[in-house]
C-alpha cells in the first residue's frame, strides 16, 4: 500500500510538472508568435522604405559631386579674380 502511495505521490508530482510546463511552453509558444509578427511588420516596413533609401543613396552621390564642381568653380572664380587684378 505504501508503494503505490508513493507510486501515485510520483505520478500526481509528474503531472504537476507536466502542466506547469505546457503553461510554459504555452507563454513561450505565444511570445514567439508575438515576435514573430513584429518581426515581419519590420521587413515589410524595411520593404516600403527601400526604395527611399535607395532614393537617399542617389541624392548623396548627386550631392557629392555637386560639391566637387562648386569647389571646381571656387577655384576658378579665384583664378580669374587673379587674371582680373592682374589686369587692371
């Protein structure tokens, strides 16, 4: 009698753990799934924002080379400034 006692404490113990973890792996199953919809929010986001970037990328390349011409004609100006003074 004392055996199976201890035989159904086993069981009734083990089943106590079996559920606390389900409710564990439940939470965690839950999370993933949370996650796991943000985390494609954030590449479909990444997806539309693309081609601005893509866009921002261009403009940087245009801007850069603008700047190399206005220093190109900075340096220009200054040499004509030179050639007038010279002149006059």
């Amino acid at each position: 009698a004392a055996e199976v006692g201890v035989g159904a404490e086993s069981y009734r113990c083990l089943a106590e753990m079996n559920w606390a973890a389900t409710g564990r792996y439940r939470t965690e199953c839950e999370r993933a799934a949370t996650l796991n919809a943000a985390n494609e929010k954030l590449m479909a986001r990444h997806a539309a924002l693309q081609p601005l970037l893509m866009q921002v990328r261009d403009i940087e390349v245009h801007v850069a080379d603008l700047e190399r011409t206005v220093l190109s004609l900075n340096e220009y100006t200054k040499r004509l400034e030179h050639r007038y003074r010279a002149l006059a």
